[in-house]
C-alpha cells in the first residue's frame, strides 16, 4: 500500500466512506457520460448527415453551461449544497431517460435531441459549482489535493475507455441503449450523494442573484492567489488549445490518415492516465502552486514540441507529456482554489473555475483554427505553445502570493 501511495495517493478511498461512495458514484456517471457523448454524436449525425448540425451540439452544451453554472455558484454558496446536487442529478436523470425514450420509441428529431442535450447540461451546470465543493468538505486539508487527483484520475480513465464501450454498444443495439445505461449509472452518483451529510453553508452568504455573482467576480479580483490561479487556466487553454489543428496537422504531415487522428487524441489522455497514476508525487507539496505554474508551462513546451515535429513517434511523445502535465495543472490548479476560498464564496468560485474550464479549451481551439487560416497549422501550434509559455512566466514573475501559496494559509472547513 505504501507503494501505491507513493504513485497514487489512495488515502482519501481509506480514510472517508463518505468520499469513496462519491468517487465511486462520479467514475460510474463519467463512464455514462461518455457513452451519452458519442451516442449524441452518432444520433445527430444519423439524423441530419451534416457537420453543421453536429457543431451546434456544442452550442447546445455551451450555452446552459456558462449561464446555469453562473447561477449554481451563487446557489451553492446560500443552500443546501448536497440538496441542490441531488435536485439537480434528478434532473440530469430525467434528461438522460428522455433521451433513451426518443431514440428507443424512433421519436428522435434534431430539435428534440438538441433541446435535451441542453436540459441536461443546464442541469450539470446548475449543480457543478456546489459539487465542486464537496471534497474540501470531506477531507482534511492534507487530503484536498488527493480527493481532486482521484477524481480526475477517474474522468480521464472514463474519458479513455468509455467511446470504446459506446462504439460496442451503438454497434449492437443502438444509441438508445447508450442513453439508458446513462441514467442508470446516474442512479449511482445520485445515490453517493444522497448518503452525504448536510453540506449547508458554514456562515451566512450573499443572497443569489446578479449582485451575488458580481460580489463573487470582484472578490477573485482582490485576491491575488485566487485569479493567478484562473488566468494560469485561461493562459493554458485560450493561447495554446491543439485539438481543432489535429487534422491539419495529420493531413500536411501524416497522409491524413484516420488512424494518426485518433493517436494524436489517445496520446494526451495516456499522457494524462500516466501522470494521474503517480500524482502522489505532486498531491503531498506543500508548493501547490508552483508545481501548477511549471506544469502549466511544460504543457506549453510540450505543445510547442508537437508543432515542430515530424516523426510520429515524436509528435506523440510531446502530445503525452503536455497530457501529463494539463494532469498536474488540474489537480494543483483544483486545490488550490478550493483551498485558498473561504466556504462564504466557494461556490462562486467553484463556477467560474468550472466555466473556464468548459469555456477555455472552445475558445482555444477557435484561436488556433482563426490563427492557421491566416498561416499554417504549424504556426498556430508553434506559437500557441511559445505564448502560453511566457504568459505562465510572466504571470509567475508577476504574481509573488501565488508563487508562494502553500495550503496552511487559508485551513481547509470538514463536514462530520
């Protein structure tokens, strides 16, 4: 066991019952989130044969995101957190079997599947911020770090193996089947959370509304630790997002071939996988931030590596290590902004964290495709990766509180 800790540290799973039901509830839902993904996907396109259409389901997705999540912020900081995550689970549940419905009984239309696909994400986006919140909640501070890099461990394991389970499924017995299978493994995080203890605010906030979330803006504005922390996400995300100029990439240099775009996806996430399953090396530092900064920039030099590559094996080589290091961005990055908010604005917090999370990576990858328009793909790799590289620099010169953050500045609040 201690040598799995030393890889992966695995006490918060030991430690917390409460914290393992959660975790174990979230990898099944992520799994089912992955097979909706491509059954979405695959159904739109049966649908409608047009790309177009398969685009707007990003917009489907985006758009409920940012404005509920907005809203879910102020929510979680004046409520119930765990009752909110359960009303709004509910909901993803009843979109999830909405889905299932249309798509077993052949109701199935663009609109329809597109304005579920919105209720659902409105619903994940109205509950995201307060789920954010429970791991400080459940763990002790030295804990905090570990609980996000499970968590995070366990999407990107999702992320990996559920397209293949969804190919399988949609194969055999269509994307209806998909969608059911979903709801069901909704089932298992609603349940991790209804076994969760009250997770009530610990002092009185600011009441909901658009003062509240304005209060929350110009809170991260005063603190120093807080926005270096998001502007080091939208420095990594905004400036050097790849994925759009992977096909580019693979056609000027790879023939085009299908099976190179498909590498050059999987090698970020075995990156990814790899770095999360020794995370325990970077979750116990008592520097979280600095390790976020270097890891944000190394993720810039990977990219930039990938730019200039011409052998495949290279290119995917810089593509794992700049998987590895978004890996430990995202823990450290997830840490810290729990850790260094009070619970009075945690929720608020938590949403912008989660939009630019959501928001960042869209907005990158339309700068690299606006950026090779005008050049080459090489270029808007190349120059993404160099950007994001000084950005991280400047910000870590710049920004002495966060360089210096450690975890005992701010102690982290525990439920029973």
């Amino acid at each position: 066991m201690r040598l799995v800790d030393g890889l992966v540290d695995t006490r918060p799973l030991r430690v917390s019952l409460a914290f393992r039901r959660l975790w174990i509830g979230s990898t099944l839902s992520a799994i089912g989130g992955q097979l909706a993904v491509v059954a979405v996907l695959s159904q739109v396109w049966e649908l409608t044969g047009n790309s177009v259409a398969v685009g707007a389901i990003g917009l489907a997705q985006a758009i409920p995101m940012v404005i509920f999540g907005l809203a879910g912020g102020t929510l979680a900081d004046a409520v119930d957190r765990r009752k909110l995550v359960l009303l709004t689970t509910t909901g993803q549940i009843l979109a999830a079997s909405l889905l299932a419905v249309q798509a077993l009984t052949g109701l199935a239309s663009l609109p329809l599947v597109l304005g579920l696909v919105s209720l659902q994400s409105a619903c994940g986006g109205l509950g995201a911020p307060a789920r954010k919140t429970f791991v400080v909640r459940l763990l002790d501070e030295s804990q905090v770090g570990a609980g996000i890099a499970l968590s995070h461990l366990s999407f990107q394991a999702a992320m990996l193996v559920g397209p293949v389970i969804a190919g399988v499924i949609i194969a055999n017995w269509g994307v209806g089947t998909c969608y059911l299978i979903d709801a069901v493994l909704f089932g298992a995080a609603l349940y991790a959370v209804l076994r969760l203890p009250s997770m009530r605010p610990l002092a009185a906030a600011d009441r909901p509304g658009l003062r509240a979330i304005w209060a929350g803006w110009q809170f991260i504005g005063r603190r120093p630790v807080i926005g270096g922390t998001l502007l080091a996400d939208v420095l990594a995300t905004v400036l050097a997002m790849p994925i759009a100029l992977f096909p580019a990439i693979n056609a000027e240099r790879f023939d085009g071939r299908p099976e190179v775009l498909g590498l050059f996806l999987s090698a970020i996430a075995v990156g990814g996988l790899l770095a999360g399953a020794a995370s325990g090396m970077v979750t116990r530092s008592r520097r979280p931030a600095a390790v976020m900064l270097a890891a944000a920039g190394l993720w810039g030099l990977g990219l930039t590596g990938f730019g200039f590559a011409h052998s495949l094996w290279l290119a995917l080589g810089c593509q794992a290590v700049a998987g590895a290091a978004d890996t430990v961005s995202v823990i450290s990055r997830g840490a810290i902004v729990q850790l260094a908010t009070p619970d009075t604005h945690r929720g608020r917090v938590s949403s912008v964290e989660h939009i630019i999370g959501v928001s960042g990576p869209d907005l990158g990858n339309f700068r690299g495709g606006l950026v090779a328009g005008i050049t080459s793909a090489s270029f808007a790799v190349v120059s993404g990766g160099l950007l994001c590289v000084v950005g991280v620099a400047v910000l870590a010169a710049a920004n002495r509180p966060l360089r210096r953050f450690t975890p005992s500045a701010v102690p982290a609040e525990r439920s029973g």
